[in-house]
C-alpha cells in the first residue's frame, strides 16, 4: 500500500500589504518567518502561499502538493507546480514529515485568535475567535491547551512537552496525554484546521 502524499502548511505570519503612496496599488505581501521578513510582489506567488490555507469549509480534505496546486490553478495561477516546489525548497511551504518530533522541533506555531473559553452544554471544547463574536472553531481542550500556549516555547516540541508534563503532574486519566509525542500528534491533527481559519500560523523553531 502507498504512503499517503504528505499534508502541505504554509510557513509564515501573513504581516499585511504594503502600498508606496495614498491611492496606489499593493506593491507587495509581506511575512514573517523568525527573524525574516518575506516580500512577495507577485500576485501569482502569493496565492500559491494562500492556497496553501486549506478552507474551513473543506475540513476532510487531504491538503497535500496536489491539493494546493490545483487550489492555486483556480485562482488563476499559471504555473502553480514549479512555484510550489520553489516555496518547499525556499521554507515558504512545509510538508509535514510522519516523526511528530522531527516536525515539531523545527517550527512553532503562534495563535491569531484568543481563548473564549468553554460553555455549559459543551464543557470539553473551548471556542477560539476575537471578542464579541461567536467563536470561529471549538477545539478538544488538549488541542486547545497547545494551542493557546504554543508560542511560549522555542519549538512546538518543547510546548508538548509541557503540556505533557503538566497532565502528568495533574494525574489525568488518560496516560496518553502524559506523552508528548501523543500531545503533539493530538495537534498536529488540528493544525491545517486551525491555519486555514488564520488562527494559528507556523515560524520556524526559535535558534
């Protein structure tokens, strides 16, 4: 049997548009990644990254190379193909390898969005969103947990461990939680849900 294509993420903090003078057009997209910032000029280019985003409205698509080149196409990219695999080689793109620690020691995440807490007909998942707004996703509270502390570490591996550890110290039931691989494979499971909705982005791990 075939190994499933790896699941694509963009990489990067979309930083906003940059316009040279009142009334002109974009000049360029910028991103963050670490200590970088990234200029895409190209109107192609920087569709392949947001293609990249899988919709929120697709959540059981498998968003792999072949997934984001065809999004791309319909965005009128004309190239998509050669454009994807210059973003994989350049770090704009990432696929994510099947060793959770691997990945998860290369990069961390950032939270876009906040915590708005859980409700009393549904105690086991937390809303995310902004303020005075229904929340855009409901997350399990493990899932929630790595996310709203992701950035706190350097790398998404130390954050699992963590969290990890902290079920452990709180003795919860399920002993799987007491793993960080376990952790981390729990998120990384959410994590193009959570960058398609932006309310998460992936940065390379802190050095």
């Amino acid at each position: 049997m075939r190994n499933p294509a790896p699941l694509i993420l963009p990489v990067g903090r979309y930083t906003g548009t940059f316009h040279p003078a009142v009334g002109a057009p974009v000049k360029y997209h910028s991103l963050s990644i670490g200590r970088v910032s990234v200029t895409i000029e190209d109107p192609q280019v920087f569709a392949v990254w947001t293609a990249a985003h899988r919709p929120v409205d697709r959540p059981d698509a498998t968003w792999d190379r072949a997934a984001v080149i065809e999004a791309a196409g319909q965005l009128g990219v004309a190239d998509p193909a050669r454009i994807v695999a210059e973003f994989l080689a350049d770090g704009l793109l990432v696929e994510m390898t099947p060793d959770v620690a691997d990945f998860a020691r290369a990069y961390r995440v950032h939270p876009l969005m906040v915590s708005l807490g859980n409700t009393p007909d549904d105690p086991l998942r937390y809303g995310i969103g902004v303020f005075g707004a229904a929340p855009v996703l409901r997350l399990p509270a493990l899932t929630h947990d790595v996310w709203q502390w992701s950035s706190v570490g350097a790398s998404l591996w130390d954050v699992g461990q963590v969290v990890a550890d902290a079920g452990a110290q709180a003795e919860v039931t399920d002993t799987r939680e007491h793993d960080p691989r376990h952790v981390l494979r729990e998120f990384l499971a959410a994590l193009p849900l959570l960058v398609g909705a932006n309310a998460a982005c992936l940065d390379e791990a802190r050095r």
